[in-house]
C-alpha cells in the first residue's frame, strides 16, 4: 500500500485492514464481514490464539506449500490447528491445500510425490497450482496489481492462473 501511494497508483481495488491483536480480531473480521463480499485473512503462522481464532471465523481456509517434504510438515502443522479451532467451535472448518510456486515448466519427481501422498491421505486440495511466475512477484515488488501489470504473455498467464484459482474458491464457497 505504501508502494501504491509513492508512486501514485490510486485506491486499491481491495481494502486492506491490519490487526495484530488477538483481543480484537473476532470483532475485525465480524465488522470486515459485514462491510464485504470476501474477506482473506492472511497469518503470520498457525501458532497462537490469531490463527485459531481467525480459522474458527473463516468459511474455508487455504493452506499455502510449496511442492516440497520441508512444506509438507508446515501444512501438517497447519491442517491440526484448523481441525482443532473447528472442534473448539463445535463444527468442521473446511479447509484446503494449495500447492503454490509450482514450476510451470517440469512437474519435479518430489512434486510428484507430494501429490500422490496427499490425495493418497486423503488430504484436500486446490486442483488448481500457483506456478511460479515473475508478476507475482512483481505486484509485492510494484504494489501493483496483476492487471495494473505491464501486458505480457507472463502476466496474461498469471491471471489466467489466479482467475482459475478464483472460480475454484467460488464452486467451493457456493457449494457449502
Ligand atoms: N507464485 C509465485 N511466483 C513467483 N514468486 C512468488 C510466488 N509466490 C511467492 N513468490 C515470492 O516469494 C515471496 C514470498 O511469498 P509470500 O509472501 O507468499 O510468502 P509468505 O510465506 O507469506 O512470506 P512472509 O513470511 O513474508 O509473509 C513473494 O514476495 C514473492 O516475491
Ligand atoms: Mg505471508
């Protein structure tokens, strides 16, 4: 947001509301709910009273790993504490893996893997992967958005990427 502001980019087309406190985040998201259509919490960590609090709020949870073991024992970590917050809150959190910064070239060998554990395990996933691509990391670089972009055929692909990501959150969100 900052970056936006320097460099006189204009009102973002999302609002951003920060709160660090654990004493007022219900009221944060009740309050964010009430004002929008779709609300992302984004955590610094699944540890602490934020993010079970935040996952016990939230219609569905996204559990971000990067295709690899070291991941996998994060996401793990991740996937206890929303069954945990949902059993505190006498109902089932949905919650979702999402494989991101995948290689959009090679599907690697540990890629692989990751994959036929998951859905061996029974773990639910996104189908659809964020591929690792340079305007995702060029909107944090720029605090411009993917359409705010230079047009390339890397940008076209990003967003074709994340609007598929999109209508698979919706099927979700509208199925339940
Ligand atoms: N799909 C992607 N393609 C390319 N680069 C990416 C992608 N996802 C993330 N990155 C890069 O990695 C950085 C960190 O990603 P992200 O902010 O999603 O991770 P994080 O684990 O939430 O980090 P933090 O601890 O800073 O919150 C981004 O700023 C971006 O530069
Ligand atoms: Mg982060």
């Amino acid at each position: 947001m900052g970056k936006r502001t320097e460099e006189n980019l204009g009102d973002a087309p999302f609002k951003v509301i920060s709160d660090p406190s654990d004493s007022t985040i219900l009221d944060t998201l009740e309050e964010a709910g009430d004002d929008h259509d779709l609300v992302f919490v984004d955590l610094e960590g699944v540890a602490g009273l934020m993010a079970s609090y935040a996952a016990s709020a939230s219609d569905l949870c996204i559990v971000p790993m990067r295709p690899s073991a070291l991941d996998g024992d994060a996401a793990g970590a991740a996937l206890k504490m929303i069954r945990d917050a949902g059993r505190a809150a006498r109902r089932t959190v949905p919650a979702r893996i999402l494989i991101t910064q995948t290689d959009a070239a090679i599907v690697t060998k540990s890629h692989k893997e990751l994959l036929a554990e998951l859905d061996g395990a029974g773990v639910e996933r996104l189908q659809t992967e964020l591929m690792r691509r340079a305007p995702f990391e060029r909107v944090m670089a720029e605090g411009r958005t993917l359409f705010e972009l230079q047009d390339s055929q890397s940008v076209k692909s990003a967003i074709s990427n994340t609007a598929r990501l999109g209508k698979e959150l919706a099927e979700i969100l509208e199925a339940q």
